[in-house]
C-alpha cells in the first residue's frame, strides 16, 4: 500500500510518541507475537516461542516502556533533523524511523561484509509501525525510503539491529534483503537482553556491483 515518506516536522512530535506507545501497548497486550505481527506463513518453532515467553511482556522487541523508546528519542531525532515518517494515504503517520550515521561502540564486534565506514554507513533506529496498520507493506516502505536517502547521502550500507527473539522485525529486514551480520550484546543485559541480531543491506552505486561488493567471509 502507498504512503507518503517525509521528514519529520516538530507538529508530529505527539503522534511518533503516540506510535511508540502503541507498539509497546500492543506487545503487553500480547507477549507472543501474534499472527498479525508476523509475515504469513512464517511461524517460529515452539523452542524460540517458549524463549520468547520466558522474556515476559514487552520484551521480545527488545522495548520496555519508560526505557525505550520514548518521547525524548524521538525528540533527539527530531532536533537532528533526522527523524522520518510515512503517512498513510488518510494522513495519519503510521510508521517511523530514525536514520544517521551513528553506529553504537558494539558494532565494532559484528561480522560486516559490505566494506564501509563512517559516514558511508547510514544506520536505522527505533524503527516502529502502528499494530492497527501492520500487514500493509508500510514498514518496507520505509526501508525503502531510507535506503533511497542513504543512497542519496553518498552511502554504500545502511546498517541496523534487532533483538534476536524479535521475529517480526527479523523477518521483514530479510524478506527485504538484509543479511545478518552477527550477534553483538549492546550492554543491555540488565533488562534481560543480552544478544541482538545485526543486519546490512547495499546502497547506492554498490549495490549495483554483483554481490553487492560483498567482501569474503
């Protein structure tokens, strides 16, 4: 389905919180990914599922509300002028993003093979989706966008993490085409989370090159 990609302006400032309060509302409501947070026919086994319920509400995202992601995330990405929305053909913002250069400390530990450094890599964070407009094609879209910016910024990789039991996010950045790159622990081991899956994706002038300028394993 359509959407309208744009830069965030201060007047959406309220409806990007709105939306992280849906996501993890809607995660406390259902602990276990339901079918509507997943692609159809992916299914995960009952060893990740039983993982995944260990680690309580609101944790399989890897989000915990009060902790992240908050108004003030949003805020910073938008002070930055690096916040990003998708609106729905009724206006209303339905998914959200943020995309910089900033890569944590960590991602040091993480097996990148797209070749690229500094502000050649462009990195997603706090990417999010309302739970009543999931299934549309809207988070893809604006993977897309953002891959189209960075490419647009002179970027040869645009980069991101996810929890590793969380298996919506998991499945649409490879249905997308976004290779794992490892697991890294972010330091978030006090909320019982202690690995997160890193993803890379080509852009720009290498991902015409065969392989997407793969270097070898």
């Amino acid at each position: 389905m359509a959407g309208m990609f744009r830069t965030a302006t201060a007047a959406d400032l309220d409806e990007v919180a709105a939306l992280y309060a849906a996501a993890l509302g809607a995660q406390c409501a259902h602990p276990l990914p339901t079918a509507a947070d997943l692609p159809p026919g992916f299914a995960p086994g009952a060893e990740t599922r039983l993982r995944i319920a260990a680690l309580g509400p609101r944790n399989w995202s890897g989000w915990r509300e009060g902790v992240y992601p908050t108004r003030p995330d949003a805020q910073a990405g938008l002070d930055a002028g690096r916040l990003y929305v998708l609106q729905a053909p009724d206006g209303a913002i339905v998914t959200s993003a943020i995309l910089n250069h900033d890569q944590p400390p960590q991602y040091a530990n993480a097996r990148w093979r797209i070749p690229a450094c500094g502000a050649q890599v462009a990195v997603v964070h706090t990417l999010v989706s309302h739970p009543a407009h999931r299934q549309h094609g809207y988070a893809g879209a604006l993977l897309s966008a953002l891959r189209a910016l960075a490419a647009d910024w002179g970027c040869r990789a645009v980069r991101l993490d996810t929890y590793r039991y969380n298996l919506p996010a998991r499945a649409l950045y490879e249905k997308l085409g976004y290779r794992r790159a490892g697991l890294i622990d972010l330091g978030r081991g006090a909320y019982g989370l202690h690995r997160y899956q890193c993803y890379e994706r080509a852009c720009g002038w290498l991902a015409a090159i065969p392989g997407d300028g793969l270097t070898k394993a």
